[in-house]
C-alpha cells in the first residue's frame, strides 16, 4: 500500500487567506498597472472586494454572501471580455502573453470561487442539520 504525502491547508482566519482573494488581487492590480481602460480597471479592481465581502457576509447573510459570489464569477467572466477586446481592439504596446496570463488566471479564479461557493453552502447545510 501507497501513501501520498498529505499537507492540510493552512486555517482560514480571514478573508486575507482565501487563495481566491489573493489571486485576484495580483490580477488586480497587474491589469491597473497596464491598462488604462475605465471599464476594464473598475471590474478588475471590484472582484477582490467582493470576495472580502462575501467573506465578512457569510454568517450573518449567507444568501447574500452565496449572491456575492455569484457576481464575482460573472464579474470575471466580464472581465476576460473586457481584457480580450481590449487586446484586439486598443492594445498597441502589451504583449499578447500579458493577456493571455490574466485570462487564464481569472479562469482558473472563478473554477475556485464556484468551489468556494459549493463548500460555503455545503458548510451551511451541515450547520442547519445540527441545530
């Protein structure tokens, strides 16, 4: 018999440690010190509070928290539109690659964030079971 090297995740003491919050924060703030774009700037910089938000809501208003959630994988989703014609249509002076990086990376963001999302409600439902 085969054993895997198990290592657990660290404790989540505040919304600072969600790999999600994290992750889109560097996004964030790669896509403002690059791009100039309003819309493109706003969406980027939202997401990571959003997740702090639903983060802080998720006690006392879970469905508003699981709602947060929700419009930040859309607000991602929105965000790679902006990032892609952005490249298409006004890039002159970024590599491609810089793009491509971030989509990929608000990708694999929102796969995490629905994670997040299924674990909370999971949470919730084991929470409302032993009441």
């Amino acid at each position: 018999m085969s054993f895997t090297n198990f290592t657990p995740r660290r404790p989540i003491k505040s919304f600072l440690d969600l790999e999600v919050y994290q992750k889109l924060l560097a996004v964030s703030v790669a896509i403002v010190k690059k791009i100039k774009g309003e819309k493109v700037v706003n969406l980027a910089l939202d997401l990571p509070a959003k997740i702090a938000t639903a983060h802080s809501l998720r006690f006392s208003d879970f469905n508003r928290a699981v709602q947060i959630l929700e419009e930040a994988m859309l607000d991602c989703n929105l965000l790679i539109v902006r990032l892609e014609q952005h490249r298409d249509i006004e890039n002159t002076q970024i590599e491609t690659e810089f793009f491509d990086e971030q989509i990929k990376s608000l990708l694999s963001v929102r796969f995490k964030t629905m994670h997040l999302q299924q674990s909370w409600k999971k949470f919730q439902k084991d929470y409302q079971n032993a009441k």
